[in-house]
C-alpha cells in the first residue's frame, strides 16, 4: 500500500475502470460506481456518513449504527485495559 491507502489491485482496476472481480476479497463491496471496492469509496470520497456506508454495503442506517455502537464499545475496552495495565 502506498500513502494513498490503495492496494495495486485497487489501483489497476481505476486504471483500467472495471470493477473489482475478486468477490471474496474482505475489502469487496457490491458498489460497481466506486468498482467494488472499500478502498476506492474511501479514496474517491473521503470520510462518509453513517448513511453513505449503509447505502455501499446495502444494509440500513440503523444496522450500520449497531455495527459502529459495538465497535466503539470495544474499543473503549480495550483502552480502558491498556491504560490500566500501563501498555
């Protein structure tokens, strides 16, 4: 990855403008505008709304803010651990 945060694949498909093929990809979202991939939805636009991110990954508002309300529980967690244990 260079400083742009795309991986070549990333990269080539841009280049070439097709979407992204490979659909296991852990970073393959079904978003042809931004060719299938996470990566280039964030390089092409920067940082998104909740409601930005549920439209690529064709899941509702609510569900997405689930997802980011666990997340930052565990993130909370794992800082609350660290700074106790002194890492």
């Amino acid at each position: 990855m260079k400083k742009d945060g795309l991986r070549e694949c990333s990269r080539k498909c841009m280049e070439l403008n097709v979407n992204c093929p490979v659909e296991d990809c852990r970073l393959w979202i079904n978003y042809e505008t931004e060719h299938n991939c996470t990566l280039v939805s964030v390089y092409e636009n920067g940082p998104m709304t909740l409601r930005e991110i549920a439209e690529r990954h064709g899941l509702s508002f609510a569900r997405i803010k689930q997802i980011e309300t666990k997340a930052m529980t565990k993130l909370k967690s794992v800082l609350k651990t660290h700074v106790f244990f002194g890492f």
